[in-house]
C-alpha cells in the first residue's frame, strides 16, 4: 500500500489517534493540526486522501475541500466531525468529499478510507486526457492548457497515470493542424 493520505483535525489527541490508525495500515500520512498547513501543503503536495475535520479554528474543512478539490479534483476527501453539524457536512458531499465519518476516530474510519480509495481507482478510468497530436505531449490534469509547462511527454505521465483515457489536443508550442 502506498497511498498518501493528509490527515487535519486541531484536536491534536483525535489527530494523533487518528495518525496512529493510518500508519498502521501501511498509509503514507502526513498530519497536521490546522487548516492554514494542510493548505500551504496542498499548494505542493497531491495525496490520494484527505481526511478533514469540519470545525477548527480559523480555515475550517469546507475551505480545506474547496482548495483540495480546485487543485486536485481526483483526489478524495473525506470529512470528519464530531459535532451533530448536519448542514455542514450535507454542504460537504455537495462539494464533493466522498464521504464523511463521525468523531472520534476508530476502526471504521479505515473502512470508509480503503472505500473512498476503491472508488477513487475505479473512477481514474473515466478520466480524459489531453493530447498534443504534434509532438505527442500530454497535458497535466487540472492544468492551463495554454502553459507550455503543463505539457509533459506521455511516458512519464503514464507511468504515474495508468487509468487514463486519451483525446486528442494540440498544445500551444505546436501548429494548429498538423
């Protein structure tokens, strides 16, 4: 198993509960204890998983979802909360996260992450890919098509992308018709 997981709760005995919990299942964790980290780490850092918690003080995990979701929208995320916050977490799976599950943290949150993780390898397949039909690059997803950095030989983006379906695209260092 090598999936990445961040993990962000600012109750820092939850978050260590949780770490644990991960850690021994083989994920790659990266925990931290506030949404302003997990959003100057997202801003470098693309994981497999998030898992949020919903209420913390200052960036909350609406905000954390939002920023996950415009930088990365194949990654999942999942939300957690401990509070009785219906709407908040009804406003979650609106905007996407996969899931939710309820604090504090046990077994059954590594049920609905190895779910969420499923879905997620299930749903790489029906991804579209951009190709540049003259020199053969691809485009990075999520990317300005228009930045000539966002086109990447295809090898690579293979190796690291093995779900993809591809279509054809010019990219902007090449001539419109080939």
């Amino acid at each position: 198993m090598n999936e990445t997981i961040l993990a962000i709760d600012d109750d820092t005995e939850a978050l260590s509960t949780l770490e644990t919990l991960l850690l021994k299942e083989g994920f790659f964790v990266t925990a931290v204890d506030s949404g302003e980290k997990a959003i100057n780490l997202i801003k470098d850092n693309e994981y497999n998983l998030v898992l949020t918690d919903l209420v913390m003080r200052g960036i909350d995990g609406l905000t954390v979802l939002d920023e996950v979701k415009s930088r990365y929208p194949q990654t999942v995320v999942i939300v957690a909360s401990e509070y009785g916050v219906m709407e908040s977490v009804i406003e979650a799976l609106r905007k996407r996260a996969i899931d939710y599950v309820m604090k504090p943290y046990d077994e059954e949150v590594l049920l609905c992450i190895r779910n969420a993780l499923e879905r997620q390898k299930k749903g790489k397949a029906k991804t579209i890919l951009h190709l540049c039909l003259s020199c053969k690059k691809v485009q990075r997803l999520n990317s300005d098509s228009n930045n000539p950095e966002s086109w990447i030989t295809f090898e690579t983006f293979n190796k690291e992308n093995p779900y993809l379906k591809i279509i054809d695209d010019t990219c902007p260092e090449c001539p419109s018709n080939p």
